[in-house]
C-alpha cells in the first residue's frame, strides 16, 4: 500500500504509510518503559492503578487530537516546533523545539535508568555500587535507580 503524498508549498513530502505509523507508535509506547512504569504505578496505587491508567489514555487521547488538528492546519514538518511558530512567532517556536529536545533528552535517560534498574535487579552482580559512606553503609545488591522499591527513606 503507497502512502498518500501531499506536496506543500515548501516542498516537502508529507508521508507516512500505516505500517510506519503503527511502528512509531510502538516504539513510543515501548520506549516509554511499558514494562517498568506499570509496576511501579501498581506498587504505589494498588487496585486504583487501573482506574489511573484509564485516566492518563483519556488525557493522551486528547493531546493526540491537538496534535492530529494541528498537524492538519499546518503545511510545514516539524511537529510542535512548527504548530508554536505558526501560532506564536519565531521565538515562542525557537522555545518550543528546545524544550521538546529536552523533554526528550530527559524522557530517554529516564528510560536507561530504568533499563538499568531492571538489570540490576535480574543480574545483582552487574549493579553499579557507589562508594559508601563510613556513616551510613549501603545495603548490598541495590542499584542507584531503583524504581520499584518502596522501602527507600
């Protein structure tokens, strides 16, 4: 199936097949420590993390309609940098591609520590142990990212 092509006026292609979209989607999801964060949510929330979960894909499904309304409006790739330029000016645009680069620096590293902890929870041996302090020795076989334990002070 050819993905539908729609020249702009700057010419640019914008296109993506269902198959690319679906793969976004995935990696997003995934990348977004699917299998970390759900654990974490249910060790906090208990029975009500289902209900948090339905409430947090109400709140997406509406962000995903802004940027699907968006991304209609506007001619030009780039995503919230080019929504916020058009809407506010170069500068609120300038602003908004920053702050989407670091949310994202920030998103990935959490997603590594994540990975981290979870390796070191699989494989002890591997965990990463800082020096401790002759006033408080750390217990042994704990990761400095530890996203799944509830009894940290």
């Amino acid at each position: 199936m050819a993905p539908h092509r729609t020249d702009t006026a700057e010419g640019l292609v914008r296109a993506i097949s269902a198959r690319g979209l679906v793969a976004s989607i995935v990696n997003a999801t995934v990348g977004a420590g699917i299998f970390v964060l759900p654990a974490a949510v249910a060790l906090r929330l208990g029975a009500a993390a289902p209900l948090a979960f339905f409430l947090c894909a109400v709140a997406m499904a509406l962000v995903v309609a802004c940027f699907a309304i968006a991304g209609s409006r506007v001619a030009r790739s780039g995503g919230p940098y080019a929504y916020v330029e058009r809407g506010l000016g170069p500068f609120a645009g300038f602003l908004a591609g920053v702050l989407l680069w670091l949310s994202d620096l920030l998103a990935g590293s959490g997603i590594a520590a994540a990975l981290a902890s979870s390796v070191a929870i699989l494989v002890p041996a591997w965990a990463w142990q800082p020096p401790a302090s002759p006033a408080k020795p750390r217990p042994a076989g704990r990761g400095p990212v530890d996203v799944l334990r509830r009894d940290d002070p």
